[in-house]
C-alpha cells in the first residue's frame, strides 16, 4: 500500500491527519447506509509533505511569513504569492504520480474529476476553512489532474487562507493539504443543506437553498437560490427565487455560466417530495457526525448525492443537561453587563451564589425561565420586571408567547401559586414603594461591611477541602441575605419611585426622564464614589512630574509592569502617589472588568490597569473635580425638585400632586444609591474566595499537582475538591478547557434561546425616529454631539473630555472612565443595569441595548446621541 493515496472506504475521522477535514469527512459519509457519495480517493498529506514542506525555498518563506501579524497586510500578500509560484514549480515525484495514475486507472482515466483541496485544519468542530482553499471542477486527463493536485497544494497559500490562519492563531507550517480526486456527477440541480437553521440557530428546522446546475455557482454568490424550510417532514417555508444563472460542465473540461430559459427561471429548483427527501438525508449524516452539519448535494435524476459534509461552526452552543422538554434560556451575561465567556471556575462560583439553577453554554450563564413565562401570574411578574429594565427581552417574550408553538400556557389560580408557597416570610413585591427610614441605606451596608471583615477573618484558617466546605455554606449563608425583604425592597422602591416620576411627570408636565436629573449625585453609591475617588487620586499625583512621565513610559509599554507601585517609590514624589493609589485600591481593588468572573484579574493583582485612567485624569481635568462634580450634580437634582414642585402646584390638585411627588423625590434620593451596592458587596467576598483558594493552588503546584497555579481556573468546584483531594490531575481536561475558552470567546450569546437552538431577537417599538438612526434603549437623558471613541477593552482608553464612549459592556469597573465622557453608547444593557445608573448619576446622556454597536458606529466619527428618545445618528 503506497503512502500517497487512500480510497474513501480506508478513510474514517481517525484519518484526519493524513486526509484533511474534507477528505475525513467524505470517508465518514461513505460509511453511511443509504448515502451516495461520489466515488474517489485521496492524495495523502505525506504527498504533500514530501513534495513541498520539506523543499528548501518553500520552508524559507515560511519562516518568514511566520513573524507577520495581521496588520502587514503587504508583506502577507506578497510572500502568499510568491509561496503559491514557489509550490506550483515544483515537480512531482515519478513514484508519486505513478500512484495517483494509478487509481484513477481504476475510476476511469478520462472520467471527469473534481479536485478539492482538504487541510488539516478544515471542516473542523471548532473552525471551519471552508472556501479558504481551491476548488477544481470538472477535471479530464491524468496531466490536468496531476497539475490541478499541485494548484491545490498552493492554494494552502492564497492571501485569504493565510490571512484566516493568522487571526485564528494557526501556524501555517502545521497545516498540511491533502487533495480529494472525486469523480464528477453533473446535477440537475444542486444546493447546500444545513440541519440547523443558520440564521436563527434553531437545531429542529433543516434550511436548504438549491438552484439549478452545478453549486458551484450558489456557493460562489452567482446566483439567487430558492430557499426552503423544514420541521419534522413538513415544509413549514418556500422563497422561490428568480433564477437567471446556473454553471455547468463542458465536455472539454471546466465550467462555464449558462443563461437559464426565460420560462425555467421562476420554476422551483427542487418538488416538495425532494425537499422532504433532502431533509431525511441531512437528518441521517448529522446523527452519523453527532452534530449539525453544512451539507453540499447533487441531485442527478431521482438520486441525491452527497459530496461534502462540515460541522456547522457558527451556531451558539445549547446548555448543557437540559432534558427533552421546552425550555427557554435568558442570558445573564446581559443582567450582569459581562457577556465574555467565562471560565470554569468563575461558572461554578457564581452558580453557587445564583438563587436558582443556571445552565451554561459556551462559556456563559443562563436562566431557563420557561416555567415563569407558562404560569399567567408568574409570567406577568417577569415581563414586566425583567421587561421593563430590557424591552428587547420582553419583546422576545412577548413573540414566543404570541406564536403559541412553543409555550403552552398553563392555567394557575393565585390560590395554586399559594398553595406552593408554603407560610412564611411574605413574598418579595416587586411593586413596593415602602416609606423606609433613609437610615436604612447606612444600616444595610453596615451589615454587610461586617460580614465581610468576618468573612476575611474566617477564611484565614481554611485550607484544603474544608476551604471549599467553607466557601460553599458561605456562600449559601450570602445568597439567604442576598433575598432578605429589606435590602430588595430598598433596591425595589428607589427603582419603582423613579419610573413613578418618569411616568407621573410625562403625564402631568410633558417632560421626559425627570428621574435623570433627580438621581444625580444620590449619597451612598458606591459605584460613582468609585469614579470620583480615581479623580482624586489624579489630584494626589498632579504636582509630581516625575511620576506623571513615569506612568507614561509605563503605559506606553508593550507589556505593562504589574510591579510599578514598587518600583513607583524610586520616583521624586513616588512615595506620595503610591500612598494614594494604595488608598483606592483598599477600597476598590476588588473590582476589574468582567467582576462577576472570579477568575478575572483584579486591580489589587493588577494595579497597572489603572495607568491610562488615572492619566486621563491628570490631562482631562483641573484640580479638585469631584468634589465639584459632585455638587454640581447635586445643584441641578435640586433646582429641578423645585422647578417640578413649583410647576405641579399650578396645576388642579396642585398640593396633592406635591406631596405625592416631593414623596417619590425623597424615597429615590434616599434610597437609590444603595441599589449598586449588593453587587459590591459580592464582589469583596468572591476576591476573598479567590485569595485563599490561589493559595491553595500555590501548595497544589508545590506538590507537583498543577503547573501553575492560574490553571485552578479550568477546573468546576467538585473537580478542584478532587483534585485537593487526591492530588492527581489530567491535563488533558485543563488542555481541553483552555482550548474551548477560546473558542467561546469568539462566540456571539444570545440574550433568549431556546432549547431547539432557536435564538429569539427582540426590537425596539418606536416610531417618528430619523430615517438613519441607529435605535436603542434611553436610559439617561439629554442630547449631544460629540466623537465617538470605540474601546473594546478598559486597558486601551485613550479619551479626551467631551468624548462619547461606545462600547460593548459597561460593568462597575468602567465607571472611572465615566467621569471623562460626555455621553454613553453599549452594545447590551438595561434601564436598571450598572451603567444606566451611573451614566444617570453622573448627568451623561446614554442609549444602550444597540446590538453590533461598535461595528455601526466607527472609531472617530461625530455622533449625535439622544439619550432622551433612545437613539444615534452619524454625523
């Protein structure tokens, strides 16, 4: 048996190496009862190895193309090409081509052939290169094979192939071709089938397109396909396009476009009988993979073939464990304002502080709310609780409910929800407007504060699998105070006092969002102290030039050092500035971006990541900024409380209306800034969690366990219990982690999906809007114009007062920027998420919830953000 050629009947997923993703999945199909392939063999990646990575010139520029990134985009395409004339010169080995011959004696030496390339690195789970290599069809004659073989060989180095293997982090020289020689079938009609819908993810709907000819045209964009649509053998949807175009064999050799006949080109490509048809063959090849698959077929009289078959990469994974029934999924990701994949650990943490179960999918956290939305009572509570802080959830909601083929409602009396609600503490109400003493803030914080020092006693003695007993009774002793009626009733009634305002005030004045300006400099917010606090640790730093000039050299570093706050002491003034940095980090070093992750980086752990934020300061403002930041907002909540009591007394049942209002006024400015502070308080206990259980790891690679001690991130709390336990480790699992943590994080979530995959979109309902507006949700009013700044991570700010900040997320840890812009643009968000209530608390008009916001809107351009209607125009 020669080492250059394999039959597809040799070929199973094991050959992977040998016979790339295409060549591997097309022995797998061939293996499949009831599935026509085409027949054909392989010429193998040792071929390929042996002719052209072991060639001299070739491995030279490899070499150099290596040392690009993706930014040389010259110096890309001109080594891919000269690597492409490099491979196509080299001659094929006699043996070599001998075997080849070889095999097509045995298919027919002037049969016609398609010639396809398949790399070690296609048709992957995890990646797809699809189309990144060439395609040859229709192919006559030993000499045109042999020569097309080696055009795939060099098509591994077209600009587009390099260029996806750079961003994906592949390196070219570990990626080997090997070439599919298939005999030609020349279809009526042929297309592409996916067994899960690729536009909406929904894993029970087969959507095919098809036209006429070869698919070569539908796959290159030549032509408009029909489209149609299947559910469990029905054909649930037709779109039968006008199809002037199809690509078919010649007799010579090659293809050519032909123009359809005026009277075919409105026929369907494909009868209902063949659809359905399409439809049981997809459903068999995706059981064979276990997974949905892109599916390439032919149809040639009253046979389908197949001819090539790929995991379909794009699709949002579906949680883990859920059984066969509905389910619906609500990201929390988008509650959280963290839609990043998290890692394992950080899933396990915040699942033991959840109040209810929270499956995962691709590295993120999700709540299956589909029980609430089949209960009348309990959905009316999460529409519009969860609704009113998200329309494009509730809008979501309302759209499955308003189908009826998913969610069957299920008739409950209140006396049924009773009846499961044992006697008790009196259920949360979610309406309450409760008249508490506004020493109830102080009281609540002061609790936790308590608990919290406790907790850092406590855990100073843990170690081991007690540790772990500790953090998980912690825990759920934290997750008992998280529900206590007090502290949700204060969050509730701040909360529900403002949109009385908001909805009050619209109905009786005719103004907007008056809640905006009310909560503006609201005592008692951690969150917005957070950003005032940074401005004083600018104030600290202002009168040393030499640790201003240090901490630039230090921010312009490639890799910043996370030791400056020592080497900072060296510097004339060095002592002063760390003193104050150290001050806002014992207050607010627990927090970083993605905080509701444990295993994110802190700014205690790296402190660094407060350089561009406290130099943005230093430039952006003047001495003492927040304490007159501060009143100034607490001058403009006022002179609107009398601007608004005074125009209410104007009106019929003027001093009814007064009370009522100056009631509303003082329960938000009493009781909303303690709304960021539970949040706060998790925070502090997960960085207390983190610090005992790095330690732990600390011992676990002393002994040898583990390899450093950051790999504790890939392991679930009962697997790191037995690991402490036994100390043993496979790090094939820790491997396997990190390589799917970084699939995730090229993952898009949804903010609903359902269990068959189908992710639900909701809209914003809004009319007489500008005709080019970019729309979203109004969460803090006013209207200006200014430069948009697109940052992607907190670490890269570089803005300059005035800026308009457009971004994905906003977490607590991005306030500190907040203090330097003039407004706010985020791609996921509610009314009530953190954002919201600093951008109100700071006066910073901003629209959230505008999906793809940091690709609609680019890095420079002039905006015009209306945070009052809830929308964007490029200027």
């Amino acid at each position: 048996m020669n080492p250059y050629t394999l039959d597809f009947q040799s070929i199973d997923k094991t050959k992977l190496n040998v016979v790339g993703g295409k060549g591997a999945n097309l022995g797998e199909l061939s293996r499949i009862t009831g599935i026509n392939v085409p027949a054909g063999f392989c010429v193998t990646t040792e071929a390929y190895n042996e002719v052209v990575a072991q060639d001299e010139t070739v491995h030279s520029l490899l070499n150099q193309l290596a040392l690009l990134d993706i930014h040389k985009r010259n110096e890309i395409s001109t080594l891919s090409a000269e690597l492409r004339a490099a491979i196509a010169a080299i001659p094929i080995p006699q043996a070599m081509a001998e075997a080849i011959t070889e095999h097509l004696k045995m298919f027919g030496e002037q049969e016609a052939y398609a010639v396809r390339s398949s790399a070690t690195a296609e048709d992957l789970p995890t990646a797809s290169f699809a189309g990144q290599q060439d395609t040859y069809l229709n192919i006559i004659g030993e000499e045109a094979i042999l020569r097309h073989i080696s055009k795939c060989w060099a098509s591994l180095f077209t600009e587009r192939a390099v260029t996806y293997r750079i961003q994906h982090g592949f390196d070219h020289r570990n990626v080997r071709l090997a070439v599919v020689v298939q005999k030609m079938v020349f279809p009526q009609t042929a297309g592409v089938l996916f067994t899960a819908d690729p536009i909406s993810g929904n894993r029970k709907v087969v959507s095919i397109d098809a036209s006429f000819g070869l698919g070569e045209a539908l796959v290159a964009g030549l032509v408009n396909a029909d489209t149609y649509k299947v559910r469990h053998g029905e054909l649930i949807e037709k779109n039968v396009s006008t199809k002037k175009l199809a690509i078919y064999a010649t007799d010579t050799g090659g293809t050519t476009e032909q123009a359809i006949d005026v009277e075919q080109q409105n026929q369907p490509a494909l009868s209902d009988e063949q659809i359905l048809q399409l439809e049981r063959i997809g459903r068999t090849i995706e059981t064979h993979f276990g997974q949905p698959q892109d599916i390439e077929w032919c149809l040639v009289g009253h046979s389908v073939y197949v001819v090539q078959s790929r995991p379909i990469t794009t699709l949002f994974p579906l949680p883990e464990g859920a059984d066969e029934g509905p389910h619906v999924y609500v990201s929390v990701g988008h509650q959280q304002m963290m839609t990043d994949a998290m890692k394992p650990l950080g899933i396990a943490m915040w699942q033991l502080t959840a109040g209810r179960p929270m499956p995962t999918a691709g590295g993120r956290i999700f709540v299956d709310v589909v029980d609430d939305l089949a209960s009348p009572v309990k959905r009316h509570m999460l529409v519009n609780v969860l609704g009113k802080s998200d329309p494009l959830i509730r809008d979501a909601f309302m759209t499955l409910l308003e189908r009826g083929d998913f969610i069957k409602s299920v008739p409950e009396q209140p006396e049924a929800i009773l009846a499961k609600n044992p006697p008790g503490p009196p259920p949360i109400d979610y309406q309450t407007l409760a008249d508490y003493d506004p020493a109830i803030v102080s009281e609540l914080i002061g609790r936790s504060e308590s608990a919290i020092a406790e907790l850092k006693q406590a855990i100073q003695s843990k170690s081991g699998t007690d540790l772990l007993d500790f953090i998980q009774e912690t825990t759920q002793q934290s997750k008992r105070g998280a529900a206590d009626s007090q502290s949700f009733g204060v969050i509730m009634t701040g909360m529900n006092a403002a949109s009385w305002l908001n909805e009050h005030m619209e109905m009786w004045l005719g103004e907007k969002a008056v809640a905006d300006t009310l909560t503006q400099s609201v005592p008692n917010n951690i969150t917005s102290e957070m950003g005032l606090a940074l401005l004083d640790v600018a104030d600290a730093i202002r009168p040393y030039p030499d640790v201003i000039a240090y901490l630039q050299r230090g921010n312009l570093a490639q890799e910043q050092d996370d030791h400056f706050l020592d080497e900072l002491a060296t510097v004339a003034g060095g002592p002063e500035a760390r003193n104050a940095i150290n001050i806002f980090l014992t207050r607010y070093g627990m927090r970083c971006a993605g905080e509701i992750d444990i295993t994110r980086p802190r700014w205690s752990e790296k402190p660094a990541t407060l350089i561009p934020l406290i130099l943005s300061n230093i430039k952006n403002f003047e001495p003492g900024e927040s304490s007159r930041r501060f009143e100034r907002g607490l001058r403009e909540a006022m002179a609107k409380k009398q601007e608004i009591l005074a125009r209410l007394k104007e009106l019929p049942d003027g001093d009814e209306k007064v009370n009522e209002t100056s009631r509303m006024i003082d329960l938000v400015r009493n009781l909303a800034g303690y709304r960021e502070y539970p949040k706060y308080g998790i925070v502090s206990r997960y960085f207390i969690f983190k610090q005992a259980l790095l330690k732990e790891a600390g011992r676990l690679v002393q002994a040898g366990v583990l390899h450093e001690k950051e790999d504790l991130f890939y392991l679930k709390f009962d697997e790191l219990r037995d690991v402490i336990r036994t100390h043993t480790l496979d790090y094939d699992l820790i491997n396997q982690r990190k390589d799917d943590y970084k699939r995730f994080e090229k993952l898009t979530p949804p903010r609903v999906m359902t269990s068959d995959g189908e992710i639900i979109t909701g809209q914003y309902k809004r009319d007489n809007l500008p005709a080019d507006a970019i729309v979203g949700l109004p969460v803090s009013a006013g209207v200006i114009e200014g430069r948009a700044r697109v940052i992607l991570k907190m670490e890269d700010t570089d803005l300059e007062e005035g800026d308009i900040l457009v971004t994905p997320f906003t977490d607590p840890s991005w306030t500190p920027l907040f203090v330097a812009i003039k407004g706010l643009v985020t791609e996921v968000g509610g009314l009530m998420t953190h954002g919201a209530v600093i951008a109100r608390e700071y006066g910073l008009p901003a629209v959230v919830g505008i999906d793809q916001a940091t690709k609609l809107i680019k890095d420079g351009q002039r905006i015009r953000l209306n945070g009052t209607d809830g929308y964007i125009e490029i200027l």
